[in-house]
C-alpha cells in the first residue's frame, strides 16, 4: 500500500509540474504603448525585431536555461525549446545579426528590470505580476 500512495504522489507531481512551469507571463513597461501580439513577441526573441513601433530599442530579458518559465516560455511563446532558442542566439550573435536577451537569474530581477526600463520585454510566473508592469499575454 505504501509503494502505491508513493507512486500515485510522483504520478500526480508529473502531472502538475508542467501545468505550473507553463504559468507565465509576457510583460512590458507599464508606459510601453506598443501593440504586441505573439508574433511580435517571438520576432524579438529571434533577433528579427530590434526596435518597438515607436523606433525605441528593445531590450528583451530572459531567464536561465534551467528554469521552468524559460522552458515553458520558449515552447508556449515561441514554439521552439530552449536548446533551439540558445543555439538560434548563438548563430545570432556570432553572424552579427542580433545580440541575444539579456538574461536575469530571478522573475524579481526581470520584473525591476521591466519596470524600469520603458522599451523593456520579458517573461515571469504569473503569479509574480504585480502593478509595476503590464502583462501582454499569458
């Protein structure tokens, strides 16, 4: 009984990991009046988008590689993994075409960051949202 109620636990902690690393949003400065959809969110993250409607430069932020709102980022958002999305930076950069986000270690960091930065774009859990910047999609 007690390997049984072991393996339902790692069986439902599965389950639920994926639904809570895919709990993130896209956020931008709160005085940020461009219009961005998802198509314009991953022409950023591909280094195909290099200044706002408005000619600011984007600064785009990321988070480390092994966090889950990156991974779970990359695929939602962008639809590739995160492998994909380092490698396509690295080619990126190397080629001169663009210089990849910024990575920050925490959602804190990216949302101080977004915050004070009005041409800023970056992702974090939702449930770290709060008043100082504006979600643009989940």
């Amino acid at each position: 009984m007690k390997t049984l109620n072991t393996t339902v636990l790692v069986l439902c902690l599965l389950v639920a990991a994926p639904a809570m690393a895919s709990d993130v949003a896209v956020i931008v400065n709160k005085g940020n009046g461009n219009a961005v959809d998802k198509a314009l969110v991953a022409k950023i993250y591909f280094g195909e988008a290099k200044s706002w409607s408005d000619g600011s430069a984007i600064v785009a932020y990321d988070l480390p590689e092994e966090k889950p709102e990156r991974a779970s980022f990359s695929t939602d958002h962008l639809g590739k993994s995160v492998s994909n999305m380092k490698a396509l930076a690295s080619r990126n950069m190397f080629s001169g075409k663009a210089v990849p986000p910024k990575e920050l270690s925490s959602d804190d960091e990216v949302k101080k960051s977004v915050a004070a930065n009005k041409a800023a774009i970056g992702y974090i859990r939702t449930s770290s949202v709060d008043d100082t910047v504006k979600v643009i999609l989940k």
